[in-house]
C-alpha cells in the first residue's frame, strides 16, 4: 500500500487525487484546515458565476472514492507539521494554492480602507478569516487597482443590483452590504494599456450587461485598431469588448471607468482612505510601464488591490520569495514533498490549468513512490491527531454542512453558506 497525503482540498488538490485514486494500493487524506472543502471554488470563484462552481460535483465524484478520504479542519502546521506528515506518507503534495495578496508596496497602502482581493474577495464568498471584514462601502469611489480577471470580479460585484444576485452563493452579509452600498464611482487602475491587460473576453463582455452599471474606456488610450491583429484571438476579443465600451457609452446610475497607463503612487486620505494618487505611465520597448511624472487624483472610500496573490511559506519548505510559491523542480520539493496548482506555478491560470498540472504531478508521485515504503499512513496520522485532541471533520460531516446550506437557501439560491468555523462545526453537532 502507498500511502499520499495531499495537503488542501481546492481545485489543484483534487484534480491531483483524482488521477491518484485510480492507481492500485492507494490511498489518499485530503487534508484541509477548514471544515468545508473545494478552496478557490467555495471562496475564492465569484458567486455570480455558479457554472464555474459546477465543477465541485466533478470533485465529490474524487472524494466518494474508496481510496480517497477528506479530513477536514486539521491545520498542518499546528495540528500536524509537513516533517510528520512526510515521516507517515510516501508523498506530500502541497496544493495549498496562494491565498495570500501580493503587498502594494505605496504610501499610504496601510490606511483603513485599503484592502486586497484575498480579503475581499474572501469577505462575498463567506471565508471564515474574512467574514467581519466590514468594507466601507459609504463613499461613492471605489479604487480598484490590478487590470485582471480578479478586479473585474471585484469590480463586477460591487456594481451589481440585489437582484442581479439571485441564483447566486454570495452570503447574507455581503449582499445586504451591497445593497445598502453609496458606490457609484468604480475605478480600475491598469498601469499598463488596453493590450496588455490580464482580463479574458467572457469576463469582461458581462460588464456590458449590468443592470445599473456601465463601463468607460477612453478612446484616446486604444491603440490603433489594425494593432490588434497582432494579439492571440482571446486577447484579440477582450480588446474588441474595450472599444465597444469605448464606442457606445451608456448613462447608467453605477460607471465603471478603465483608467489605463494609470499606475497608483500613494493612498491618501486623513485616518483613512479618501484618495488615490496615480501617475500617468507610458510603456517602453519591452512594454513596461514607464511613469511620466504626470499625476491625478481618484476619490476612493475604498481601495482594493487586486495585483496577485501568494503562496504562504511553510517553515522549512524551500520558499522562492520573488515569485510567492515554493521553490520546486517541476513540482518535487524535497524527497517525498511536492506542489501543484498556483502552490508550484505561482497565482496564474483558470480552474482548467490545474487538471493537467494534477494529472503531471499525480504520475510523478506514483513513479516516485513505486510499491510505496511501509510507511504508517492513515492509522498513523488517525493515531497522532487522537494523541493531540484532534477530531477532523469527515466527507460525510460536510455533506451534513452542506445540506444544512442548501437547507438555509433563500429561494432561487443554491445555498446560504456558513460564515465560521463555529457555525460549520455547530451543524454537525460539535
Ligand atoms: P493577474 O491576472 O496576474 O493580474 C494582476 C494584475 O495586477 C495585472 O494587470 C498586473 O499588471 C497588475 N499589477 C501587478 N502588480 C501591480 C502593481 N504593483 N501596481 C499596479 N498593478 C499591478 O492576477 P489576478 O487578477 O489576481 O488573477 C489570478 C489568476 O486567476 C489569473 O490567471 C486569472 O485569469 C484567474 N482568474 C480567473 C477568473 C475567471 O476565469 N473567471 C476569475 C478570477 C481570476 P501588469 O500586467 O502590468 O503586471
């Protein structure tokens, strides 16, 4: 018997067990520091987008399997260290993926008011380390800085209508937040232009279709249109969607303005956000920003930087500090110790470019591991936790939470999540 320990329980994690649980003499712990499973999809994918999310019933199909367990709220590093857990398991997969914001190294970025997407992003998704977040949402500016898929996320889900939330998963504190929202003013802080944003054309087509919410791009910051036969089509039709804005504006109560060549240099504000300072940029030959000394002000009650995320360092795991993940040979870390997903790559890429990522690491781990080395595994680590106090929480305990969620739905919604671990664990009678 080989045994693997595949440490949490998002997207990476599974799609790594999922190729796992088909070898013979397997068998995989997943284990996750919250009670709940599936990471970025639960918390971290916006609520808005449920298709997306579907995948989590492809990931169940992983977790049912005989040789696949979920043990859920056990944090490795208190609960149990990466040395135990590579001393019980023929292989270590870290697929803790980066939930950690990249730091907006300006002046100001400490006030109260400025936070990162992780943050926020954590807070509508009902993360339990973001649920008392409390955003002010009083002022009618809201800066968002970063030109990815995350600030249109961002952008999106402060731009829309209680309404425009039906069928969603957001959580009860965020939409009445929302609702009672003084935004009006949404501005998105690119340093760089229109065809070097990291933005997909699905993702930004739907800020043309919000009921109260229209976006704005300068015509003068596109660059000549015959340019854009140069970009890869994906990247070609994201441009397209930009010129639409910037052709056909619409008056609607919400804007959502693309402010491009626009790099943050300070947050000001007295005792809390109330501005950023940008400096207009140029690009170089490399396509770099370059500041021109230029600079304007946005009113902002809110900052929300959306530049990146990274990969918690775990003590004694080679860490590359410039590129927030772990420091790996194709995914191998130390004998026994690997990574996946954005843990291995860095924060890039769709839910889909962890699927052949688990499946390369997953083939690795079995020709690393061979018959497997005698090791404890299972009752090893069952032993060691019962010796701590420690009671994970099972695949059938969540399936309890769950329904508790599906339960709790207001009508139309899929669930109405729960919001700390306390409330997780008291469904399940703990
Ligand atoms: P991202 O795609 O890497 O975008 C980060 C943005 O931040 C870039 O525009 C970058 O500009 C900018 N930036 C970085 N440092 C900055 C600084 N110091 N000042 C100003 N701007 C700065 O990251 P992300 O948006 O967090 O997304 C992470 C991954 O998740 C991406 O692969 C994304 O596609 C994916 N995602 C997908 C979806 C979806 O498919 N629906 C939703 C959310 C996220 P430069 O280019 O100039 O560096």
């Amino acid at each position: 018997m080989r045994h693997v320990a595949i440490v949490g329980s998002g997207p990476a994690g599974y799609y790594t067990a999922e190729t796992l649980q088909k070898a013979d003499d397997i068998a995989i712990d997943m284990i996750d520091r919250l009670p709940v499973p599936y990471g970025l999809i639960r918390t971290g994918v916006a609520p808005d987008h449920q298709s997306i999310k579907a995948v989590s019933r492809r990931y169940e199909g992983v977790a049912l399997t005989d040789n696949v367990r979920f043990v859920g709220h056990v944090a490795v590093g208190t609960d149990v260290t990466i040395d135990e857990l590579v001393g019980l398991y023929d292989a270590v997969v870290l697929a803790t993926g980066a939930p950690n914001d990249r730091p907006l190294d300006i002046a100001g970025a400490d006030l109260p008011g400025v936070i990162g997407s992780a943050a926020f992003v954590g807070w509508y998704n009902g993360h339990p380390d973001f649920a008392a977040l409390d955003p002010p949402l009083g002022a009618a500016g809201v800066a968002v800085i970063g030109n990815g898929n995350v600030a249109l996320d961002v952008a999106r889900i402060l731009a829309k209508t209680p309404q425009e939330f039906a069928g969603s998963d957001i959580v009860a504190h965020a939409r009445d937040q929302l609702a009672a929202s003084a935004v009006r003013h949404i501005h998105i802080l690119g340093r760089r232009g229109p065809h070097q944003i990291a933005m997909t054309p699905k993702e930004l087509g739907e800020l043309g279709h919000l009921d109260r919410a229209s976006p704005r791009v300068d015509p003068a910051d596109l660059p000549p249109e015959g340019d854009d036969a140069l970009l890869e089509p994906g990247m070609r039709k994201s441009v397209t969607h930009l010129r639409s804005f910037a052709a056909n504006p619409v008056a609607k109560p919400v804007t959502i303005d693309f402010d491009f060549f626009a790099m943050p240099v300070a947050i000001e504000g007295e005792g809390k956000v109330q501005r950023v300072v940008v400096e207009r940029t140029t690009l170089d030959d490399e396509l770099r920003s370059v500041p021109t000394g230029e600079t304007y002000a946005v009113d902002a009650g809110l900052v929300i930087s959306c530049i990146g995320y990274q990969t918690p360092p775990i003590p004694g795991v080679p860490y590359e500090h410039g590129r927030g993940r772990f420091a790996n040979d194709e995914g191998r870390i130390l004998p026994g110790l690997y990574c996946v997903g954005w843990a291995r790559r860095g924060p890039s890429g769709t839910i889909g470019t962890n699927k052949p990522d688990g499946i390369r690491i997953a083939e690795m781990v079995l020709e690393d591991v061979g018959r497997g080395a005698g090791k404890a595994g299972r009752p090893g680590l069952d032993a060691l936790l019962a010796s701590r106090g420690v009671t994970p929480v099972t695949f059938a305990d969540w399936r309890r939470i769950e329904a508790a969620e599906v339960a709790a739905a207001l009508d139309g919604n899929p669930r109405e999540k729960f919001t700390s671990v306390e409330a997780m664990l008291a469904a399940i009678g703990r």
